[in-house]
C-alpha cells in the first residue's frame, strides 16, 4: 500500500507539472523534468501491475506497449477536452451573454470527446484481451481504476478542494457557484 501512496504522489506531481506547462501559453523550462518524472510513474506503475497480475515476459511487454499506445491517445484527447471546457467557461462568464452556437459547438465537443474516451478504453481492453487473462484483465482495470482515483484525490487536495474547476464550486442546494468578479 506504501508503494501506491508514494506512486500516486509521483504521478499527481508529475501530471501537475504537465498541466501546467501544456495550459500555459508558452513552454516552462522544466517540460524535461515533466517528462522523466512521466515515464518514472508509468515504469513505476507497469511494474507494479506486472507484480500484481503475476505476467509473464510476453505479457509484459505487449501491456506495456498498449500503455504507451492508448496513453498516448488519451493524454491528446484529455488536451483537447481542456482546451474545450475552458473555451466553454470562457462562454459562461457571469454578466456576460454567450453565444448559442459556439456554446452548443462546445457540448458537442465535449460529448463527442467523451465518447472517444469510451471508445479509447473499449479498443485497450480489446487489445489487451488478445495477451490477458478475463480475470487479468479485470484485475488490471480495478488497479488503474484505484490508481486514478487516489491521483484525483490528491489533485483536489493540492488545490484546495476545488478539483481544477477554475475557481467554482458547489453548492449546497447543487448549483455551481463562481469566483465573484469585480466591474
């Protein structure tokens, strides 16, 4: 469990470095050390479902190959999904009138990238059924499923509970609450 903590806040840092140089308009100097700190979480996490779901060499190699493919597709997708809420939140603004038709292009961009998303995971879970067990398989999802959950965690707790929503929250009758904003 200690091993997961510590790869959980090596990949909640490194993806919050990540972050933040991709949404930044130009590139920090430390996009390198983003990058190493990346690959030393993805090794780390190979490894540790290599150990959990006992693979073999072949196993191993083929899942690691998946990894490299699909989280590849999903860190762009994710990319685009970001670059799409924030022109929606842009459209949103309190006091300010949006425009219907770049708001409505906006939804279906996100359903449509949710949609990829979906489709991402049906096409690793295909894949790797060629090489996988079932009961690997499963296994392996409930440990990335875990994983990503405790890395949400830790980002919401890094930002002080607001879950990178730009400053809203919720509240307690359910409706989302923003920054106030001096005119």
């Amino acid at each position: 469990m200690r091993t997961f903590m510590v790869l959980s806040l090596a990949v909640t840092l490194a993806s919050g470095v990540a972050a933040q140089q991709r949404d930044s308009v130009r590139q920090r100097p430390d996009s390198a050390e983003a990058e190493r700190l990346r690959a030393q979480v993805e090794q780390r996490f190979t490894d540790r479902v290599q150990q959990d779901l006992n693979l073999t060499a072949d196993q191993s190699t083929k899942l690691r190959a998946s990894q490299e493919k699909f989280s590849s597709q999903r860190r762009t997708l994710m990319q685009q999904q970001r670059g799409l809420r924030q022109a929606l939140d842009d459209q949103m603004q309190p006091g300010v009138a949006a425009n219907a038709d770049s708001v409505n292009k906006l939804l279906n961009g996100l359903q449509s990238g949710r949609a990829q998303m979906l489709k991402i995971e049906q096409d690793q879970d295909n894949e790797m059924a060629k090489y996988l067990t079932p009961v690997q398989r499963a296994r392996y999802q409930q440990i990335r499923e875990r994983f990503m959950q405790r890395v949400g965690e830790m980002r919401m707790q890094r930002r002080g509970g607001m879950g990178g929503m730009n400053g809203r929250r919720y509240r307690p009758d359910g409706t989302m609450g923003g920054r106030r904003r001096s005119i």
